[in-house]
C-alpha cells in the first residue's frame, strides 16, 4: 500500500508470498484461487452488483432530483436549509443505493452547484455532500453489512434492521452541526412555497422514488424476498421508472450504468477474494486467537475493549476502504468480541459506522475526491470543513456505543435473530 500498489493486489501478493515463504511444499497456492471463485459464487454476495447497478440506475433516472427537492421541502427555510437538505436527501438515497461513493456520485452532481448558487463556500458544500453519503452505507440496504453477515455468519436481515436508527442518528447530528456552522457564516434557508399540504404534495411528487425503499425494505422484512432478491427487484424497479415513467434513461444510459456497476463489483470481489485467503491464512497461524488472548491481558472491561476496538479500526479506516477492513478484521476481533459477550449484531452496526466516518479520513477518504471532482475546490480545503462534521459522526458512534439497544431495538422486535 505504501508503494501504492492498490489494495487488491497488495493482498493477493502478500498472500502469495507468504503461501512460498511459509507453506512452500503442497498446493496452498491452491487456496487463492480457490477463495476467489468462492467468493464470487456466494448468493448472499450477488446482492453487491445489484445494489450498486441500483445506484448508478438511479444517478442517471432522474429520481435523485425527487429526493432532492423532497429534502428542502422538510428543511429549507431553517438556517442551511439546503445543506439538511442534503443530509436528509443522503439518508433517502442510503436506503436506495447501500453505497457511499454512489450517494455523492448520484447527489452532488445536482446539489453542490446549488449551493454554491445559494453562496455557500465550494469546499463547505463538497464536505456537507462527502458526510452526509457516509450515512449510505449504514441505513440499509447497505453493502458492508452484506459483507460482514458473511464473513461474521450472522443474519444480514437482522444487520438492516440493526442499522436504522443509527443511521438517523448519524444524520440528526449532522444536521445539528450544519445548522450551527450556517447560522455563523449566514447561510439563509429557502422560504417554503406552501404549508404542510404544499409539503406532501412535494412528497406525492416523488413517489415513484420514495417508494422503491419501501419495495425493498418491506419485502425483506416481510420475508417476501430475501436481500439479494430486493436488490434485482431493485435494479427492475429503477429501470422501469427511469424509463417509462421519467423517460430520461437512454440505452447509452442504461449501458454506461451497467458497465460502472460491474467494474465497480469486480474490484469489491477481488478485494473480498484476497482478503478472504489473507484471514485463512491468519487463523492457521492462530493470529486471531493471540491478538484476543493480548487484549483480554489489557483489560477485561468490556467497554475498554470496545473503545481499543474502536479506535484501531478508525485508523485503520483511513488506510483501507470499508470491505477490505471488514473481511480483513472481522475475523480477528470476532473471537474477542464473543468472550466478553458482546452481541455480534451490534458489533457489526458499530464497525459498519466507524468504517463509514472512514470514507471522509484521508489519504483514502474515497467520498471527498468524488466530491472534490465535483465542487473543484482544494483537496486540503475540503478536508478542513469536513472536521466539525467528522466529529457530529464520531458523537453518534459514541452514543450507539454507549446505548447498544439503538442496535438491537428493531431486531428484536422484528423478530430477527439476534
């Protein structure tokens, strides 16, 4: 990685080396390839290119613009009412999409134009999009909790269910900071054109765009489908609308988004391939077991654990993108997490929402150079402004900390296993 070799590649090498240097005789090369067409061949994984082909669907449908105006009909005229707007619209979009970068991609090509016509400052408009898109792959369907449900074994239903309300929470105190970062550099609200009737009417508007979540959502949680059947469900939907209903998908668009999808599968597919032999590899050398039996010798609090957990995995989240984190540490901390009874369900929620916040943490900080692309304002600029709201997300990882129920609230009475 520090030779910049990307992070695919850096484990496929590393694990070969270490299958020649460690294992020279037999055919433990065997394994590599082995993880890489299982990885791949997995139906709860099929979820990831159909999620993501929902996405970029979406981006080129004209569907986000409805979301977009329904989130300024809610917070328009109160102080930075554009940029909750767009919090509140990366929230829609989140149980859309499952994908950070695709939430900027799809939101800031249209937002952030419009707040700097409204004088908001570009990097401050960049930052609102980059923080608020982190939200996306928390409230589900999201694709980090598709990935840990596998690689952790547990139920991917009960990790949705897990994810909403601390996906509302991330974005409750984002807008909490955009307001107050507003009403010190003046950034007026847009009066709204109408009363609450004018307000549902706006909704009523957008219902072909407010609906898929509740396709998607209610099906699986009805036990209609399952996630991965959603998210084909999803992509059709997306499709129709796009194309019958708005009539703004061409077959230039539907083909552009197909090929951004797949490419963007393949390389999560390679990662979860590597990554996958990388942990094989360190449970043979018994890693997961000595690096429990080491921090259990620090503490056997089980709040100080979390908090050593916590903060490694912060760090590690600016180095190494969400999914490779995941298949990566998953494994090691299981094992830890398990002694000191914490429920697997809510550590999976906890390490979806830190990994998230790693999306706006250079150097890797994948959802500030898509923003940068768009808002064209100094790298280093918009990682200033994003810091107060870096630190709104770290409050809502801590209260979801403190008050594990936030996680287990909705899965219980879902009846999902937990």
């Amino acid at each position: 990685m520090l030779i910049e070799i990307p992070i695919a590649f850096a484990l496929v090498l590393s694990c070969i080396i270490a299958i020649l240097c460690f294992f020279p005789t037999g055919n433990m090369l065997l394994l590599l390839g082995q993880a890489l067409i299982t990885t791949a061949d997995s139906f709860p994984l099929m979820a990831i290119p159909f999620f993501m082909l929902v996405g970029t669907l979406m981006a080129r449908s004209g569907l986000s613009r409805e979301i977009i105006e329904v989130g300024e009909a809610f917070t328009g005229d109160s102080p930075g009412g554009l940029g909750s707007a767009t919090i509140v619209s990366c929230m829609i979009f989140a149980s859309i999409s499952g994908s950070g970068p695709a939430v900027v991609a799809a939101l800031g090509a249209i937002l952030i134009p419009a707040m700097i016509k409204r004088d908001y400052d570009a990097a401050y408009a960049g930052a609102i999009v980059a923080s608020g898109a982190t939200i996306g792959p928390v409230i589900p369907p999201s694709i980090p909790m598709i990935v840990y449900g596998v690689v952790a074994g547990v139920s991917v239903v009960s990790m949705f269910a897990g994810g909403f309300i601390p996906g509302i929470i991330m974005g409750m105190c984002l807008i909490v900071m955009n307001k107050r970062l507003s009403k010190k550099r003046g950034y007026q609200g847009q009066p709204r054109e109408g009363n609450w009737k004018w307000v549902i009417q706006k909704c009523w508007n957008a219902r072909w765009a407010l609906f898929l979540p509740f396709i998607i959502l209610g099906g699986i949680y009805g036990g209609v489908f399952t996630p991965t059947e959603a998210a084909v469900i999803g992509c059709v939907y997306a499709l129709f609308t796009g194309k019958i209903i708005y009539k703004q998908l061409s077959l230039k668009d539907i083909k552009d988004a197909m090929v951004e999808a797949a490419l963007l599968s393949c390389i999560a597919m390679f990662v979860l391939g590597g990554a996958t032999t990388f942990g094989r590899l360190l449970t043979i050398e018994r890693i997961p077991q000595a690096l429990a039996t080491s921090m259990l010798n620090i503490s056997s609090s089980p709040m100080v654990i979390m908090f050593l957990i916590m903060g490694f995995l912060i760090i590690s989240g600016m180095f190494i993108d969400t999914t490779s984190n995941i298949v990566l540490f998953a494994p090691l901390f299981l094992p830890i997490i398990k002694k000191i009874g914490v429920n697997p369900v809510y550590f999976g929620v906890l390490m979806s929402m830190n990994l998230c916040i790693g999306m706006i943490t250079p150097p890797v900080g994948v959802n500030l150079y898509v923003a940068q692309g768009v808002c064209k304002a100094p790298f280093e600029k918009i990682v200033s402004e994003s810091l107060p709201f870096l630190l709104a997300l770290l409050v809502s990882l801590l209260l979801v900390m403190l008050f594990p129920e936030l996680v287990l609230f909705l899965p219980r009475i879902l009846g999902s296993p937990v």
